[in-house]
C-alpha cells in the first residue's frame, strides 16, 4: 500500500493509522517533493508523479493500493493515468489537487490570506490560514478541532513553507488532457471519502470523481463514502475508523 499525505501535511500526517494499516499489509509513506524530508529542489519541473514512480521502481513495488489525502490524492489519480500498470485500486481522501474543478469564494479567501502572509514574510499567518481553511473548516472554530491534531499539521506546513520559500520560480507538470477529463480511463476500485465540514471545493471534486459533471464522467464503479463530523484529514480526525474503510474498501 502506498501512501500519498495532503498538501498541508507530509508523511507524518499518516502516524495515527500507520500501526493500524501495517498490521495488515506492507505499507509505504513517502514524503512528497517539497515536503517533510523531500527537501531537493528539481532540476527541472516539479513532477511528483515521476517522483512517486521512481520512488516505487527503486523499492521494487510493481504494484499497490494507492491512498491519496487531499493534493496526494490528485496525484495518485495522475499516477492511475500516467502508470496504470502500478495501481491496484484508489481511496481518495478529500480529493484536491487536480482533482479541483474551480476555486470557489471559499477557496479564493484562503488563497488571499495566505498569498498576504507570504507576501509580508509572516510565515506564522500564512501557516494559520491554512490551519483554520483545511483543519478547522469553513463552519469550526478552532477550538472545536483536536489541539493536537491542529499542532502536526502546523509543524508539517511550515516546514513545507520553509523549503520551497525559494521554489516560485518552478513550474508544475500537468496531464494534458488534465485528470478530471480523463476520470473514465481510470479502471481500478475507487473509493472516495469526503468531509461534511470541509471547504465545498472538496466535496466538489469528490463528487465529480465518484458521479462525474456534464460532459465528463466520472470513475466507473467509484464509491462515495460522507463523514459529517470531519473537515479536510479524515484520517487524523478519526484514525481507527479511517482504518476500518481502508480495510473495507480492500475487501
């Protein structure tokens, strides 16, 4: 199994399901480029695609589940697309990434807050507005939400912040057509998880990928799976029981 952290977060964010889910299978978490431990700046695009590929040709994975959360799970649909030969099947956790179709209002004001932050050199704002965007969510304050749960995905943002501070200069590699007009080609089981309390971007994006929008299907076969009481990391909201879908969706 592979494991693929959202944007806010790096591999740590998967801590509270690790003993959980390497009970029962080999796992693999990997820090996305930019992030935790994956500090190197490319030498050309950012493609973290041909980063995850390489990463499974050089373990000698020839095949896996692939668990995505968030920008990792925008990533692991790419991966579908681009290297279907190494997928077994997708659980998309709050789908983001390219798996956004627009930026709504709410997308839009997190943009502006941290773009300022950054702006001015404030890493401490730019960290708490995604804190209070893709921890808390649109309808909780933050003291509503688990401290401790709220802390990691600080410590994991700002060390994103801190390495790729130099890094706007680099482009990103994109699928052409993107994934969301590609979401059909995807042959293997899908589920998608989403949170009743995250932006509506996200539930967007999920259910384009599970029930598709005019003129472009989405997944066949895609499950869709709601969590009211979660906002954007179901799996450090509720760990246990983002194990027991896990261990569901295979079956």
């Amino acid at each position: 199994m592979l494991l693929l952290h959202a944007g806010v977060a790096d591999r740590r964010m998967w801590d509270p399901v690790w003993a959980g889910l390497t009970a029962t299978h080999d796992v693999v978490r990997v820090d996305l480029r930019g992030h935790g431990e994956s500090s190197a700046r490319p030498a050309g695009s950012l493609d973290p695609v041909a980063d995850v590929v390489a990463a499974l040709r050089a373990l000698d994975v020839t095949r896996c589940h692939v668990v995505g959360a968030s920008y990792g799970a925008g990533v692991a649909v790419e991966l579908a697309l681009s290297a279907p030969d190494l997928v077994r099947s997708l659980l998309l956790s709050a789908p983001g990434g390219a798996l956004i179709a627009e930026a709504t209002d709410q997308l839009r004001t997190f943009f502006g807050a941290e773009r300022s932050a950054l702006a001015a050199g404030d890493l401490d704002a730019a960290v708490e507005a995604n804190l209070v965007t893709w921890v808390d969510g649109p309808s909780r304050e933050p003291l509503d939400v688990d401290a401790g749960v709220r802390e990691a995905v600080r410590v994991m943002q700002r060390r994103a912040f801190e390495i790729t501070a130099g890094w706007d200069d680099l482009d990103e590699a994109e699928l052409d057509p993107p994934a969301l007009e590609r979401l059909p080609e995807v042959r293997v089981p899908t589920t998608v998880l989403i949170g009743g309390l995250d932006v509506d971007a996200i539930a967007d994006a999920g259910r384009r990928v599970v029930h598709g929008s005019p003129g472009a299907p989405g997944v066949p076969g895609a499950r869709l799976v709601e969590w009211a009481d979660v906002a954007h990391l179901p799996s450090m909201e509720r760990p246990d029981d983002f194990v027991a879908l896990v261990t569901q969706h295979l079956a």
